[in-house]
C-alpha cells in the first residue's frame, strides 16, 4: 500500500472588524501559497480557501476522504487555528449553514443506504460513534450524560462509550448533546470550547457475501475539534486559566513535536505519542494507518501576524507526515463461518483481531 502525505487545506475566515489594521497575508489560489506580508515568507499548501469559501466549497474538498472511509479505510480531518479563526464553524457550523461533521453524517448514511437498497439482502451496516474530550490532559466520555467520568486512555475506544445510530438525524442529536457537556468555563461559549478538544469518531461496519466469502469492513472517521493554538502568555488568566492553558500547550506542544519528530528521524529515535493524550489518540492518523486532511483555519487580521505565522508553521510541517492507509478488511471463508457456529463470541473475536 502506497505512503501518502497528510493533506494540508488553509482556510482563511473573514477580516474581523475587531481592529482596522487590514490583514497580514496575501494569497495565491492558483499555486495555493499563502505569503505573510510581515517578512514575506512563503507557505506552500495543498488547497487554499479564501475568506468568501462556502461550507459546501469546504465539504467538496473533504468528500473523497469521506468516500474512502465508506469504502474501508480509516480517515481523519482535523481543525487548527488560534481561537476565532473559525474551527469550529468549519467542523460542526451552526444550524443554518451546517460544517462538515454533520455534512458527512449525511453523506454517510445516504451512500450506505443507496448500497444497501442496491444489493438488496446482500449488504449490511452498522453505524455507531463516540465523543471524546481531552480537558487539561484529562479524557472525558461526552456520550455519558452528565457525568464527567475520565477515561483511562489505555483502551481509549474500548473504553469510550459506543452508541450505535440508525439514522443521520440521530447521530447529530446525539453528537450536539455530548458537544453540549464540552467544558464550560471562562466569560464566554467561545472562551471555553477553545479550552479542550473534542474528537468525534464514526466507526462504519459493512459486510457482504462474495463468492461464498463474508467480506467485512471496520472503518473509523475521526473529526476532531483542536483546542485553540495561540500563546496565552498576554492573557490575564487566574490560577485556573493558567492550568487550563499549561495543559491546552501541553496537548498541542506534543503535536507539534511528534510531527517534527515524524518528519527529522533520528535513529532508534521513539516518536513521543506518549506524551499527550492528544497525540495518543491520534496516532493512528499522523504517520499511521489512516488518510488525514488538515484544516488550518487563519485569522489574517494583521494583529494575528504571529499566530498566523505559526499555524502557517505549522502546516507545512504536517503537511511532510507521511500516512500509509490500509483497507481494512476480513474475509472469512464459508468453512470458517461453519466452524465459527461452535465458538464462543470471545474466541471468534481473538481470531479476528
Ligand atoms: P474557533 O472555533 O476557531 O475558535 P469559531 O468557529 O468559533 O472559531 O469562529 C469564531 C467566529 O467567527 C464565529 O462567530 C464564526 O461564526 C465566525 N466565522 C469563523 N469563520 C468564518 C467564516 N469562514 N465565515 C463566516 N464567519 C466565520
Ligand atoms: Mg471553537
């Protein structure tokens, strides 16, 4: 199976009228460059959206990364960018102008449903997700009511709570309720949902009979909501804050040292995943079995000049990590399928895995 890079997408957000400073970066669509006019360094992407981008232009983009999960390999998208420069508009929008979560739930369930009718009895799947939330180096079960219950990373998706979705409606009800349970603290919604990362996981089954051979797929999508990335040094954070914010660059420190450590081997060198939970469950999907699409979403008012700088940085580097994404596949002979009548669920299972 062929290594791909991470593919890296810039989307820059509409000027803010927070300050009339004009915006520090020019952009070329054609070569999909973005220049920061402060020293006029160049940053090569894979695809550059421009402030008028619509959600849907942005969902065009990310679709065939979602065709490929329907059809068995594991797939993440993830959003960075300083706080306010539209992540989660990109992931999740609002109700009216939906962003490529919920889009890609549709998607989803429409493709499975259409394959299903088409195959008639011969097709089967199952649809089921989990929320997770990484809040000062802790990881929560958005999916588990009220309760803050932490869950040891160990076993993370063993752990977490799985719940199985019939339809897309469904699933953003359940999503937009575990969203709503995101830490809450800080004097506004904004403050406190860019304290902690949300990572939203769709686990796809899929099985069929082919020549008398059960053909079955586990694929996952993850869809992940980064903690804003700016520097909190000039903010007059309390005690609190100040812990919130140590854990936040903890968490997104460690990303950005895996991925230098991912793209400057060093020999006998052990790739620190280890380090943040954050970096421990997306492992996987930076220099792993997965196909991933970075969003660096940009705030180019010229006050952002350092921020944008950095998220800048930052995507070229990610953009280097090479990602090697395997069809995720078990075909079960119809011999096995007999003999398996005489397992228990717990031994079929150590087969498999
Ligand atoms: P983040 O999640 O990165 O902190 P948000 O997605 O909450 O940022 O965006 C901050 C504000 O800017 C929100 O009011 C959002 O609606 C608006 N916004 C962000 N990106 C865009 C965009 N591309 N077009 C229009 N409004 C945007
Ligand atoms: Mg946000």
């Amino acid at each position: 199976m062929a290594q791909e890079n991470v593919n890296v997408v810039a989307r820059i957000r509409p000027l803010s009228n927070e300050s009339n400073d004009g915006t520090c970066i020019e952009t070329d669509p054609i070569s999909s460059t973005i220049t920061l006019t402060t020293n006029q360094k160049q940053f090569n992407m894979d695809k550059v959206f421009e402030q008028n981008a619509t959600q849907e232009e942005i969902f065009g983009y990310v679709q065939p990364l979602i065709a490929t999960v329907i059809n068995g390999i594991h797939g993440t998208i993830f959003a960075y960018g300083q706080t306010g420069s539209g992540k989660t508009h990109t992931m999740i929008g609002s109700d009216e102008n939906h962003g490529i979560i919920p889009r890609a739930i549709e998607m989803i369930f429409i493709a499975l449903n259409e394959e299903s009718e088409k195959r008639n009895d011969n097709f089967k799947f199952k649809i089921s997700c989990t929320a997770l939330q990484i809040y000062c180096e802790k990881t929560y079960d958005l999916l588990n009511g009220n309760e803050k219950i932490e869950i040891p990373i160990s076993d993370i998706f063993k752990n977490a709570k799985e719940v199985e979705v019939k339809s897309s409606d469904e699933c953003m009800e359940i999503l937009k309720c575990g969203l709503e349970q995101r830490k809450v603290s800080g004097t506004s919604m904004n403050e406190t949902s860019s304290r902690s990362h949300a990572i939203l996981t769709l686990t796809l089954k899929t099985e069929y009979f082919k020549e008398n051979k059960k053909h079955e797929r586990i694929s996952r999508l993850n869809m992940v909501d980064l903690a804003g990335s700016e520097s909190r040094k000039h903010t007059n954070n309390n005690k609190t804050q100040n812990f919130e914010a140590s854990n936040i660059n903890k968490s997104l420190l460690t990303l950005g040292k895996v991925i230098r450590e991912i793209i400057n081997p060093t020999q006998n060198q052990v790739i620190s995943y280890r380090s943040s939970k954050l970096t421990m469950i997306l492992r996987d999907s930076l220099g792993g079995n997965s196909k991933t699409t970075v969003i660096v979403n940009i705030h180019s008012n010229s006050k952002h000049a350092t921020e944008t700088s950095s998220t800048l940085d930052f995507a070229v580097n990610v953009k280097n990590v090479k990602n090697t994404a395997i069809l995720q596949e078990f075909i079960t002979s119809k011999e096995t399928l007999a003999l398996m009548q005489y397992c228990t669920p717990a031994f079929f299972h150590s087969q498999i895995c």
